[in-house]
C-alpha cells in the first residue's frame, strides 16, 4: 500500500484524473450508440494515456528535484521516499507501456503519443528545457492537452470505431475550450511556486510581469472562453422548439460554471500563499467539470 500511495503522489494525481476524464468523454462522444461494444479499446486508451501521462510528469519531477525541494518538497522525491533510480525506472516503463499499446492500436495514436512524450521531455530537460521561458512552456501543455489529446486522439479513435474523419462541433467547442484552459494552466500553475522558479532563473509569466498581471489575464481569458461557449449553444437553446438534452446540458451547466468560477476568483487572495494554491487547486476542479458537462450530455 505504501508504494502504491508513494507511485499514487509521483504520478501528480489531478493531471491523471484530468487525462482519464478527457479520454472517457471523448469514447462516449465517439460511442454514443456503441458504448460497450469497444470497451476492450477504451481500457487499452486509459492506461496508454495514464501510462504517458506518469511520464511526462514525471520526468519533470527528476529534472526539477532542486527547485520541487524548494516549490513542493511533499512530492515523493524530494520528499526522500522515492529514489531518483527508481524514478526513472518508473518512467522508462511508463514510456514503453503506452508506446507499445499505441502502436498496437494505430500507427497514429502512436505518432501522437510519441510527439506528446517527446514534447513531454523537451519541457523538462536540457538543451530545450521549454519549461524555463513562459511562452514555451505554455506551448508546450497546450499542444500535448489541449490539441494533440483532444484533437488528434478523437481523429484517430474516431476512425477506428466509426470510420469517420472530422471533428463535430461540440467536439471542436470542447477542444477550443481546452486549449484556452490549458494555456492558463500553464501560467497558474506557477503561481505558488515563485519562489523556487526565481531561485533557479524560470522566466514564469508571473516571475517576468507578476502574480496580479498573470491573475487577471487568465482569469479574464477563462471568462471570456465561458462565454463564447455558452454563446454557441445558445442557437441550440432558442432556435429549437424543444431542446435536445445535451444542448441544455451544455447551455446551462456553462453558465453555472461561470458563475462559479467568478465566485472563485473573487475569492482569492494573491499576498496568502495558501490562498493561492487553494485557487490553483480549485482551477483544476473547472477543467474536470468540463468534460464532465459533455460527458453528462452525451452518456444519455
């Protein structure tokens, strides 16, 4: 159990549940009329991208023991019960579990999961450390989470259940939602961590400009993405004598994770460093609540 919960810590627990829920609602979207008939296929996706994902992560948690001692000496590393040996073992098997069912599935999915962990590594590791200037690093997740899970995982799985190519468009509306959202991930993330950042010369958004400027900016780029979306599926709302389900779902379950999500901005306080990350950890909350809105909209 202990090296179950220590294994549970090093794979960063919310960006596994993030790329679980993301790969789930996109086999519903993809299987709304065949859900158990690809099961087989949906397990194989959730541990190549869960297996991919403990790469990528960690990885990171080997490039950066001496700035995490610093930013979050919780995490197993430098916390002292996980070695960096066995860290890299983990993410040497990692690597090979989700390349190997990848190419099992399609030679695509595995070019994407390829590209995801080389992408992965450029962002952590020299010479290109993407990590250490904010508009690489921004790049970098929003091009792994936002495009190539979004985008080019529904491509693919979409063709091999449905022989189908194209992006329908709550699907498109999900994938722009997402790659807004993961854009500002990249910048809040860095939020409570200035201080090890500044130590080690990461050029963060909030370290080159400051807290409040990148505060306000995401948080203004995330309301103003809430109300594009809403926008969309108002046609669906007015212009139908009787709404289908996943419309209302869509029209108003956005809303109320808007007014949400406002409420939570307020309630931040950027001098209270705990206040900050309770923020960062909320932020993670809207970005599951998402695909948990199209999931909803399309599991019935």
């Amino acid at each position: 159990m202990k090296e179950a919960l220590t294994l549970w810590k090093f794979s960063r627990p919310h960006t596994v549940i993030g790329s679980a829920i993301s790969i789930v609602t996109l086999y519903i979207i993809i299987c709304k009329d065949c859900k158990s008939e690809h099961l087989p296929l949906l397990m194989m996706v959730l541990i190549m991208g869960v297996a991919c994902n403990v790469f990528i992560v960690g990885i990171n948690q080997i490039a950066d023991v001496n700035i995490d001692l610093i930013n979050k000496p919780y995490l197993p590393i430098p916390a002292g019960i996980l070695s960096v040996q066995r860290a890299k073992i983990i993410v040497s098997v990692a690597l090979i579990l989700s390349l190997s069912l990848a190419l099992f599935i399609s030679i695509y999915l595995f070019l994407i999961i390829f590209l995801s962990a080389a992408i992965g590594w450029a962002y952590s590791m020299p010479p290109l450390y993407l990590k250490k200037h904010h508009l690489t690093s921004a790049l970098a997740i929003t091009i792994v989470r936002g495009i190539l899970i979004n985008v080019g995982g529904f491509l693919v799985i979409n063709y091999i259940v449905n022989k189908s190519i194209g992006l329908p468009t709550d699907v498109k509306i999900l994938a722009g939602f997402i790659i807004i959202f993961s854009f500002v991930i990249s910048w809040f993330k860095d939020l409570p961590d200035i201080e090890g950042d500044s130590k080690y010369k990461i050029k963060t958004l909030a370290i080159v400009y400051s807290p409040k400027s990148v505060f306000i900016i995401g948080t203004f780029l995330i309301s103003l993405t809430y109300l594009i979306t809403i926008s969309l599926k108002l046609p669906d709302i007015i212009n139908t004598p009787t709404p289908s389900l996943s419309a209302l779902v869509l029209f108003y379950g956005n809303i109320f994770l808007f007014v949400l999500f406002v409420f939570n901005s307020f309630a931040i306080d950027l001098t209270n460093h705990g206040s900050i990350k309770i923020f960062y950890k909320r932020f993670w909350l809207f970005f599951f609540a998402e695909y948990m809105l199209f999931l909803i909209a399309y599991i019935f």
